[in-house]
C-alpha cells in the first residue's frame, strides 16, 4: 500500500544554542556601531541599530516548538505554514557535512520574494520522503542560501 503523506517531527526552525559570551559580543558589537553613530552625528542611525540589537535578542532567546511536519499529496505543511506543489519549483534534501548538523528541507520557491524555505527534517525518514516528493515535485540541488550560512557562522 502507496502512503499518502509523511508526517515527521522537528524544531520550527533551525536553532543554535548561545552561551553567555555571544551574548556579551552581541552587546559589545551593539555598543560600538551606537558609539560610532554618535561620532559621525547621526542620531536616526543610533535609534535604528538600538531597536534592531533589541529585536534581534528577542529572536536569539526564543527557543523552537517541536512541531508536526507532513508532506501530502498536495502540499508540505510545517506548523501552520503550507506550501503547495504549485507554488514549489523544486525540492532538495540536504544531509549534514559533519557530526552533529542538521538535515534540512530545501523548498525552491516559484515567488522572486521568498525564494527558499528552509524546513528541519528532525526524525524524518529521508529515503522515504525523498521517494515520496519524487513524485509531486522535481529534485534540483541547492545549496544554503549565504544569509543562512553567515547566520550558521554567527550562531544565530
């Protein structure tokens, strides 16, 4: 009997765990881009870096939900989010290439704005997914997008 979906389960996204000292390199860093923007008169660029640095610990601190994945017929569903073969121009499995990384989804998207979504396989059988996708989508290779690899360095 042909299954029709896969259901697997994986953190929202991708999540690094910081310590103590990224904390303390992210406030230094902050500190000296606001110090810079007052020597070079621009106040904007202060309040600016200021809400961003703000923002952006408020995302560091989140930890992911383990939530439900599927893949159907018609869709791949991660959460809340679906995204239907229609709007998917192809498909890659990324296997991790050292001990301990993860094995991502990687969705290529029709749109110009979002063109590649990143989704964690978690406990995923990937032999069974992959022959399942093979039939509703084309296999084209992909790589990170540099956003996420610069995002992997920095521990974000």
């Amino acid at each position: 009997m042909e299954k029709d979906k896969i259901v697997w389960l994986a953190e929202e996204y991708l999540y690094h765990k910081k310590t103590t000292d990224w904390y303390w390199y992210f406030g230094i860093i902050t500190l000296c881009l606001i110090a810079f923007s007052f020597y070079v008169h621009n106040i904007l660029f202060a309040f600016v870096i200021g809400i961003g640095s703000f923002t952006m610990i408020l995302y560091a601190t989140k930890v992911p939900e383990i939530i439900e994945h599927k893949a159907t017929s018609r869709e791949i569903i991660a959460g809340k989010t679906q995204y239907p073969y229609s709007s998917l121009a192809s498909f890659w499995i990324s296997l991790p290439k050292k001990e301990g990384g993860e094995k991502i989804l990687l969705l290529h998207s029709q749109k110009t704005t979002m063109p590649l979504f990143v989704i964690p396989l978690g406990d995923a059988n990937i032999e069974e997914l992959h022959e399942f996708l093979l039939n509703f989508i084309e296999e084209k290779e992909e790589e990170l997008p540099l956003g996420q690899i610069f995002m992997n360095i920095v521990g974000f």
